[in-house]
C-alpha cells in the first residue's frame, strides 16, 4: 500500500477511530515521510477556501526555499476525513500538515482553550494583533507535548448563529433549538448556556442535518455559511459574533524531527508568510460571501452582544481554571481598545 492509498482508506466506514490508534505503528511504518518528495496536508474545505489556498502557497515558499526539496500535496474538501480524525492520524505522522480549527485542540490542550473563549476579542484586529505576538508564540508551542508543531494561526473570521426558524434577537430566541457545534466542551457549554441544544457534529454532515430537521441551525462565519451552502436551508443569520477563535496550521512532530534545524526554520517562517496572503484571500471572501448570501434574501439582523455576554460569565470560570490561562487572557484582555 503506497502512502496515498494508506490515508485514502481512512476514509472508509469500516475503519475507525479505535483502528486508527490500534494501527498507529502500521500506519506510520506505511505512510513514512520521504524528503525527496511532496508532504502532505489535509483541510476539510472546499479548494478554492483561504485556508487550503494559503498552506498551497506555504507549499511553494517551501519549494522555493528548498531549491525542490521540499513541496506539499494539499488534500482539500475532507478527502481524508473530518478534522478530528485528520488530527489523530497527523500526531501519528500519517499526515505531515493540518490545517484545523481550534475546537478539536480544545480536549487535548488547554492553553488553546483561551483563544476560543466567545466574546473575547472585541475586532479582528485585536484577535491577530494577540495572536501575531509572544501570546499566540506560547498557545502554538504548547502543542508540542502532544505531538504537534504549531505553525501559525489563520483567521476563522467572527461566528454567528444561524438558523430554519427564525431570527435570534436574544437569548431567548435560542431556547430549545437544536444547534450544531464543533467537538469541544466549551462550544458545547456556550450553546447550552444561551438555552440551546448543542449537538456536536463533523462541518460536512451540516447541510444534510439542516436540510433534514436532524438540527434546527449552527453556528460559523460568513464564507463557511456560504461555502458549505447551508445558506440555502438555514434563512435566518443573526449577527452574534460570539467567537474570533482562528484556525491553527500544524505539522506533525514526527516529519518534524526528519527534518534538518535549517530546514525546520524554513518550514517556520514560509507558514508565518503565508498568514498575510491568507488574510488577504480571507477579508475578500468575506465580502463575496456576504454579498452572495444577501442576495439570496437570507433575513440577516444585528443583535446586541450584551445580551449575550452576561451569559458568559459562569462559562468562562469553567474552562478558564489555570493560572497560565489566567495569565493569557489578562494579556489578551489588555490589549482591547474599546473599539468595536
């Protein structure tokens, strides 16, 4: 079995999340980098998506800066399973990168856990000015103990409800609606804690379910509300934008190590160079997915985040329970301006 056809039939039914760990040695023995050769990446969005475009140009930076040596083979669209099992298979060094959001981070890191706490970056700049510096340097390298290399952060622009049955003015327009989340506690928690059902479910199983009645709304940003067509079923978008949690681009620590110190540096610095062409890609998305979303006549309302906000108070104690997370988010804290 050739190192494609290894993380192909991870996609197959019968192979399972306790396969994969059973596997693990078997995997890795199949699925060995090979430096003269392209490395591979996994994203869960569609091609022509800003995350997939810019790890395809971190690709040709490292091409470039490697004189060939070395180049990446982006697997967009979910090929090779949702982003919770594409994680597990990369700690495992099946996958030589990932682009992942931070929520299946969240079980097995705590320090991710701040940068997604709802209503703590008041702007997107403030969230990239945070994650830009020493705060985001720490959060990255503390994926090291688990297996992988934190490379740089990706916007996942700001997170709203939307819903099949109406618009969300406050949090009691939410109670009793079943709403799709993220795998992770604290998504969870927020739902639950604005009168929701939070029921947990891969991104690609979302339009279906919506479709279906299985839930009667979700939660993510404008381009993945566009791309992944949920628009279509789910009319009522309300504004909340309760998160700025980014996405985290990784590489596993076993293609990691096979590397040289000079080649470890290049591979730093071309993800941290793709961050300002993905962000350019990322802001005019937006704009083309907003547009294309209020032409569909989707019902699109403001909301007031305070509602919200007082809700979060009891949730934030929760997840927050570190001194270190402390510490972070006092950090992120001051760094607000009060500009909205």
């Amino acid at each position: 079995m050739n190192r494609i056809d290894s993380l192909s039939s991870l996609r197959q039914p019968h192979f399972t999340r306790r396969a994969v760990l059973a596997g693990g040695a078997t995997l890795l023995a199949s699925c060995s980098m090979k430096l003269s050769g392209a490395l591979t990446s996994a994203d869960t969005h569609v091609g022509s998506y800003p995350t997939v475009q810019a790890v395809i140009r971190f690709g040709e930076l490292l091409k470039e800066r490697t004189n060939g040596k070395l180049s990446v083979q982006m697997y967009p669209g979910g090929q090779l399973g949702n982003e919770r099992d594409t994680l597990e298979i990369t700690t495992f060094g099946g996958l030589d990168f990932n682009r992942v959001n931070l929520a299946p981070l969240n079980s097995i890191e705590p320090l991710t856990i701040v940068a997604a706490l709802p209503f703590l970056f008041e702007s997107t700049e403030h969230m990239r000015g945070a994650l830009d510096g020493p705060i985001g340097d720490e959060i990255l390298a503390s994926l090291e103990r688990h297996g992988l290399i934190g490379l740089c952060f990706y916007d996942s622009g700001a997170r709203s409800f939307y819903n099949t049955r109406g618009p969300i003015q406050t949090p009691d327009d939410m109670r009793g609606l079943k709403l799709r989340v993220p795998g992770s506690d604290l998504y969870v928690a927020m739902v639950n804690s604005l009168g929701a059902d939070a029921t947990p479910m891969p991104l690609d199983e979302v339009y279906q379910s919506l479709a279906q009645g299985v839930i009667d709304g979700a939660e993510n940003n404008w381009p993945s509300f566009e791309s992944g067509r949920h628009y279509e079923v789910a009319r009522y978008y309300s504004l909340t934008r309760h998160l700025l949690a980014p996405e985290v681009f990784v590489m596993s620590k076993i293609s990691w190590d096979k590397l040289s110190s000079e080649e470890q540096a290049i591979v730093r610095q071309s993800a941290r160079d793709s961050v300002p062409y993905m962000r350019q890609l990322w802001d005019e998305q937006v704009e083309r997915s907003r547009k294309t979303v209020l032409a569909s006549g989707v019902s699109v309302n403001e909301v007031d985040p305070a509602l919200f906000t007082d809700k979060m108070t009891g949730m934030w104690d929760s997840f927050v329970t570190t001194s270190k997370q402390r510490e972070l988010v006092d950090r992120m804290l001051s760094m607000r301006t009060g500009k909205s």
